[in-house]
C-alpha cells in the first residue's frame, strides 16, 4: 500500500518542480501575443498540487511595457487606459485536469486572489476605437477548444484600486480602499451565451466597501460611509454609516459663494 503512494508523491513533487516554469512561459507567452507585445505578466514562484487539485501562483505582477506604449501612442494606436496589476496569491480550488482533457470543459471550483492592488490610468489618446471589435459571444470564441467553462465562485480580498484621469486641466485621483468583491456561478456555454438573467455570465456579483470617505464634485461637504453592499442578483443597494458635513468652514464659504449654494448641514447615520 505504500509503494503506489510514495511513487504519487513522487510523481507529484516532480511534476510541480518542472511545470513551473513551463508555465510561467505559458503566461508570459499568452501575455504578450493577446495585448500585441503592450503587457509583460511574471510571478515568483507555482505550486500544484495534484492531489488536491489545487493550483498556488505567488506574486503575480502585469505591467505594460513604456517603450511599446510609446511606439503605439506616435501611431495613434495607444488605448486610452493603461492598467498595472499586483497579485499576493493567486488559489485555484477544485480543478478537474480530467474532465478538461477528456470532455473539454474547464472546471474550477473556486478562485481566489489575495492583496490585488491594481493602477488604471486614463489619458484620451484617441476618440475613435483603433480595434475591430469582435461581436462573438465569449462561448462561441471558445467553442472550438472548450465546450464549457465553469467557475463556482470568484473571490477578490482586500483590494485596492487607485485610478487617475489625465483627460482634464488637472489630475483626477480616485482610490478605493478595504473593497472586496465577489463572483458566483460564473458559466460559459452553449445555453448562457444568451442569459440575460446573468452578468459577465455570473449568476450574482457582489461588491462590498467599508470605511470610504470622498467629497462632493462642488468640494463643499465630505461624506463618509462605514459599509456599502451592492448585489446584481437582488439589484439591492445597501448603505450602513452614511455621515456627510461641510468641509471646513472658511473653505465652505468660500466655495458656496462661487457655487450659489446654501449652508444646510446634513448628518445621517
């Protein structure tokens, strides 16, 4: 009984020691050819374990490449946003080789991203789309290799996302903090292609922020909110905390009397 144990394990150390770097080249690969050379994706380090059909991708990191960004923004062929992602660690639970390899539908039961950290910037690089867009449902892009792809549920931890707009005279910067978002039932195939029931093909998507503060676009009140929930399943907003004031009193006044406004102090909670 030992024997066919130790040789899996065996097995199972081995085929993690070389499937790593076959597939950071898988990605790096992929990368590269889907954005035409415009984005680089690395990681640290892969585990797989067999197993558990559990897949571990430490450090992932996406960054455009400047030079290219450049070359295409001289040719007027630069996308008006450019994203920088970070990932702590990437956790794929529940993942069937088998019924990828014999029925050609990819099943994962769960996908988990810890610490992303993701920078969009947007700058009009140009007003006219440079891209065919292509009118195909993602089934029928994917229908030649797989017949389905199944993702019981997609879980984001503790995002932060930091976005900034060059479009205007100054700088607009908006960061979002302590934003964890969820995804569930996520499939693609033949009979959901048309669903109109789902959103990006998930059953419900669910965004949750604590402890957000911003101001006003006039500058004349601050607001803070300790909890916002939105789900696209029960198309439900919901707002805990919600505590909004006038900025500082010689700011407010000043800004008030440019703006026409009036003082009225709100607080609810």
């Amino acid at each position: 009984m030992l024997i066919p144990v130790i040789v899996i394990l065996l097995l199972a150390v081995v085929v993690n020691r070389y499937w790593s770097p076959i597939l950071a080249d898988k990605v790096k690969d992929v990368v590269l050819s889907s954005s035409d050379s415009l984005y680089k994706a690395d990681f640290s380090d892969a585990e797989l374990h067999i197993l558990q059909g559990k897949i571990i991708i430490y450090n992932i990191t996406l960054k455009p490449d400047t030079t290219v960004y450049n070359q295409k923004k001289r040719l007027r062929l630069a996308p008006n946003t450019l994203v920088e992602l970070k990932v702590k660690r990437l956790v794929l639970n529940h993942v069937h080789p088998f019924s990828l390899y014999f029925q050609k539908k990819l099943n994962i039961g769960q996908i988990i991203l810890n610490e992303p950290r993701l920078n969009v910037s947007y700058q009009l690089n140009h007003t006219r789309d440079t891209v065919v867009k292509d009118r195909r449902t993602a089934w029928q892009r994917i229908s030649k290799s797989l017949r389905s792809i199944h993702i019981g549920s997609i879980l984001l931890n503790d995002v932060n996302l930091n976005y900034e707009d060059y479009s205007g005279n100054k700088v607009a910067i908006s960061k979002l903090k302590e934003l964890n978002l969820s995804a569930n039932d996520l499939l693609i195939d033949s009979a959901t292609q048309y669903d109109k029931s789902r959103l990006l093909y998930c059953k419900d998507i669910v965004t949750e922020l604590n402890n957000y503060t911003g101001e006003t676009p006039s500058g004349l009140y601050a607001y803070k909110i300790r909890h916002l929930k939105l789900s696209t399943l029960t198309s439900r907003l919901n707002i805990e905390g919600l505590a909004m004031q006038p900025t500082k009193s010689d700011v407010f006044l000043i800004k008030a009397r440019k703006t026409g406004w009036a003082y009225w102090p709100i607080l609810c909670s």
